[in-house]
C-alpha cells in the first residue's frame, strides 16, 4: 500500500440571528409608538445588515484560521520518513530551476527534511528510453514526453498518481493534458505543460479574418502573399486527416514493438481530408513549410511556439496568433483542423520504501502544482496545463500560447509512431504537392492513394 499524504482543510461558518420583539397595552400607547415605528424598523435593518456583514467577516477569518491550522498541521507531521536521496531527472534549462523548486519543497515540508535530491540533465525525450532499459538504476521523478507513456507503464516504470493526487490534477489541469497522463482510466503522471502543437501566425494587415482556411488563402492571394502550411510533414498533415475524423494511432508492447494499427485513412473521411489538401496546395499563395526563418513574402504560417520571437521580428506590429482555421470540405461540411498536441509530463518511478514513495509523490505534485507550473513559465517560458496558471495575466499575454492553448482544444495527443510513417507521410504529401495526386483527381484515384496508404501503414505492425 502505498503511504498517503492527507491534509483536510475545515472552516466553521457561525451564523447569527436577530431577534426583535415589541408589545403593548393601552390604545394610546399604541398611538404614541407608531410614528416611531417606521423608524425603529429602519434601525433594525441597519442592524441586521451590520451584523450579517460582522458574520461573513467572522466566517472569512475563521476560514483563514482552519487553512492555517491545517497547514502547521501538515509541517507538524510527526511521522518519521527517515532518509534518502531522490534522483530527478529535467530538461537541461529546468535543472536549476528544479533544484531552486525542491529546496523550497524542503524548506515548506521540514517532515521530508532527511532527503536530498540530485537534479540530472536528461532531455523528455531520451528519459523514457533510459527508464525503460533499467527501471531500477532511473530517476525516481522524471519529466518526459507524453507519446512514451504507454511504454513507461508496460515496463512497469511508473507508480500510479497516489488517489487525492489524482483527483486533484483532473480538476486543475486542461482535459488534453490529463488525457495525456492517462491510461486506461489510471493516472500515471503529472501534468507539467501543455506547449507542444501548432496553430497560426498570421500578418494582420494582409490576414483580417484568421477563421477559415479558404479566407485565409484568398486574403494571402489578393495581397500577393504566401501561406505556408508543411502539408508533407506527417506531424503537421494530421491536422487534416484528424479533423474529418480519420484516426490513425499505433499499439505498442513493453519492448516498443508496434503490435496494432488502428487508421481509417482509407474512408470518406480519409478523402475529404486528402481533397482539402490537395485544394490549398493548388493555391497562388500556398507555400509548403513550417519555419518561420526559412519564410519570405510571408503572411500566414504554421508553426509552434519554439518560433515566436521569429514570427514577433517578421510581423511587427502587425504580429497575430490563432488557432488553426476551419474548412469546407468536398462534401459541403465544415470542419475545424485539429493535428497532433503534445505535453512534457511527470512521471515518479515505484518505490520498495512506502516512506520514500510517499516523498516522492509529494514532490510530484509540488513540481507540477499551479505556483510552480507559473513560476516555471516565467522563468524558461513553458506553458503551463493547470488552468488558473493558464488564466494568468502572465499567460494570457503570450498571444502564442493563448493560440495554441485554442488550438489543443481540437488536437490529440500524440502517440508512438514507426519511423517509417514520417517518410510515408512525405511521400504522400510530396505526391500531392508535384501535381502526381492532380487537382481533378478522380475518386478512384483518391481512393487508391489512401487505400496504399493505409496498407503500408498496417503493414509496420510486427
């Protein structure tokens, strides 16, 4: 069983009632006191209110008081989580940062005063790799990327999100990064951001309606401007594909062996999607590519966030961000671009010692708490997945991860992928892009493209 960490904030609510009463005898002395009475009544108004006023000012204090209690409390434990080294292991950029954060963890929780911590250089993505190759020589809290949890967990190389925990993270972090740190219906980790997508920079001068893809294209068009969309990138090409509906995801084992395609490319979904594609692609202003620095003549990309100083310097003052647009699809319905999301999450490796695992989970949930996912944005610019952080003046005033915060509201977070699917994903692209995959293509040709499609990509399945 794992050891639980429970803080119960109570507050008393005191509340206070006034009693009047009045009578009389005499008619006369009815008759004195009525010209009083209007006034009388006033007064008692006047005192109701203070004191309801007095009331909810006791209630607030009280409330105060018990939060307050509550919090000695838990710096009060008396338990004895004896000693012990934690290894974390962080991005490169968030290794200073990470060990400022568990100082303060230390300083706030002198219960956990008998362990030390040693903060390792390890990217998201190279973590999962090392975890999984030996469990037990690994970090005990690592960050990685959310597409190797699947992996993490067959391996055994993630403890479940202690119960209050979990609770906690589904109602303070946004439903894409809680997806993200799920499986099944166990959460495995703790949401740290929600940063990883794309949406789009547009001109504002040349781009004045950013809501549809058609009104993005003809804007560009009449203004002599390109739009630069990297639709033979098999990351960016889902946003296609995923907003008609047509899925594609991959089944994994503990060794990372692909066991199960899952994609209905080859449907009518499939084509409405390879149909838009192939309609932007035959636009004046469509430019394929992705990078802002690589960009000329430019008015609208899409791109992520790694690229905002970029998009800042080429647009100026006419410098915008939106979620990605909307299209009319070849079967007269509308549909919103949707792609791939991604997110850095926290993950803590199981633990023989219940008192270090109950540290551990502790520390978690400090790392990937509302004050120190904001304090972690303002210091190396990571957006944030708690809600109120995203809410913050701070982060409302990044119109890029605004954007893309809109935008991850369509996306799903991605998953494993064979390496062979990005060069698939290309050669489709490509083959629309060189006029291969014509403009006037037939149904049966639109057919054909994605039934080949789909078959090499069932075909990667061991």
């Amino acid at each position: 069983m794992k050891k639980k960490l429970v803080s119960v904030l109570m507050a008393t609510a005191v509340t206070t009632s006034l009693l009047a009463g009045c009578g009389g005898g005499a008619a006369q002395q009815a008759a004195d006191t009525a010209e009083s009475t209007a006034e009388e009544a006033k007064d008692a108004v006047e005192d109701t209110a203070e004191a309801v006023e007095d009331a909810a000012e006791d209630t607030a204090e009280a409330t105060e008081d018990a939060v307050e209690d509550a919090t000695e409390d838990v710096a009060a434990d008396d338990t004895d989580y004896g000693t012990g080294e934690i290894k974390i292991w962080v991005a490169d950029n968030v290794v200073d940062f990470t060990k400022e954060q568990f100082d303060k963890f230390i300083e706030a929780n002198p219960q956990f005063a008998g362990y030390t911590a040693t903060v390792e250089a390890t990217g998201e993505g190279d973590a999962a790799g090392n975890m999984i190759t030996d469990v037990q020589a690994g970090a005990d809290i690592y960050g990685f990327a959310q597409d190797q949890i699947a992996r993490l967990v067959s391996a055994g190389a993630l403890e479940e999100v202690e119960e209050s925990n979990a609770e906690d993270i589904r109602k303070t972090n946004d439903a894409g990064a809680v997806t993200a740190a799920t499986v099944g219906d166990t959460l495995y980790a703790y949401p740290l951001t929600a940063d990883n997508g794309y949406f789009l920079y547009y001109d504002k001068s040349v781009v004045t309606d950013p809501s549809t893809l058609e009104g993005i294209s003809e804007q560009c068009d009449a203004a002599g401007k390109n739009f630069y969309f990297e639709v033979n990138n098999g990351w960016y090409q889902t946003a296609f594909f995923f907003g008609t509906g047509a899925e594609l995801t991959y089944d994994t084992d503990n060794d990372g062996n692909f066991t199960k395609c899952n994609t209905s490319y080859a449907s009518p979904e499939g084509e409405v999607a390879l149909r838009e594609i192939i309609e932007l692609a035959n636009t004046k202003s469509f430019q394929n590519g992705s990078s802002v620095s690589a960009a000329t003549d430019c008015a609208a990309i899409v791109d992520g966030t790694w690229d905002a100083d970029a998009a800042k310097e080429m647009f100026g003052d006419n410098y915008a961000c939106a979620k990605l647009p909307t299209f009319t699809g070849s079967d007269g319905k509308s549909y919103q671009l949707s792609g791939f999301g991604g997110y850095k999450l926290l993950g803590v490796k199981p633990q023989e010692d219940e008192n270090k695992l109950a540290v551990c989970d502790a520390l978690a949930a400090y790392l990937s708490s509302e004050e120190v996912q904001l304090a972690r944005f303002n210091a190396v610019g990571w957006g944030p997945a708690n809600l109120n952080a995203q809410n913050s003046d701070e982060v409302k005033a990044d119109e890029a991860l605004s954007a893309l915060g809109e935008q991850l509201k369509f996306a799903i977070p991605q998953g494993q992928y064979p390496g062979d699917y990005w060069s698939l994903a290309t050669s489709l692209g490509d083959s629309v892009i060189s006029g291969e995959i014509k403009a006037d293509a037939s149904d049966d040709d639109i057919k054909k493209a994605l039934d080949d499609f789909q078959a090499t990509c069932e075909s990667y399945v061991q």
